[in-house]
C-alpha cells in the first residue's frame, strides 16, 4: 500500500536523510515531510488537526532527541483532536528493555523497528499502515 504523507520525526539529519532516500527508491509514499525535533512536529499536527488531507498516513518516530523525546511527544499526541487514524512506528536505535516494555503499553503504536531502516522494514510496515 502506498501512503499519500509520511513524517520522519528524529534529529539525527543523517538518518533522516538515509530513511528518505530509502522511502523515495521504494515508492513507499508520494510525500515525505521531516522535522529535527518533535515539538515542530507537534505543532505541524496541531494546526491541521482539523483537515485529514493535511495530516500524514504515517510517522516514523525516534525516541532520544533534544528539545521532547518520543516519549513526550506521544503523550502529547493522543491529546491532539485528530479523527485520521495515523500509524506511528518508534524508529529508534534504543534497545533498552525499558523502551521495548514502555512502547508496549502504547496500544496505538504499530511497531517498534531498530534502526537502520531497511527495504523489508519497509515491506513490513506497508502492510501494518
């Protein structure tokens, strides 16, 4: 399945920039739309909450960044009047038993996918979304 907008929220630019020629080589979505920390993220999500054609398919979510981790911001997210049901993924290179157990609890999560992102990462997540 092809996702029409997809967000990539995490600081390191360089794994954003390695995920993202990776999702345009496989077609995984028309848009791909970027943001270095979470609370500009947030924000984004916030102004259009109200239109379902602005809102992305799909977020890819690192936990550790400056500013609000992953964790806060998924906090935040379930507050936001969002009626588009969106796919988030934790895409971390965490593997610390404490995140693997705490993104359990947050039945709205898809997955949790280890860093690098691959080709059958990206296979298996377009069947989940």
């Amino acid at each position: 399945m092809k996702n029409k907008r997809l967000y990539i929220i995490d600081d390191d630019k360089l794994s954003v920039k390695l995920m993202s020629m990776l999702i345009q080589k496989n077609q995984f979505c028309d848009e791909i739309h970027s943001f270095f920390n979470a609370q500009s993220a947030l924000e984004e999500l916030e102004k259009n909450s109200g239109d379902n054609d602005k809102m992305p398919d799909g977020i890819l979510l690192d936990l550790n960044m400056p500013v609000m981790d992953g964790w806060q911001f998924l906090d935040e997210f379930i507050l936001l009047p969002i009626k588009k049901e969106i796919s988030i993924f934790i895409v971390t290179s965490s593997i610390d038993p404490v995140d693997i157990e705490m993104a359990k609890k947050h039945h709205f999560l898809k997955d949790y996918i280890m860093k690098p992102i691959t080709a059958e990462k990206l296979r298996a997540m377009s069947e989940i979304i």
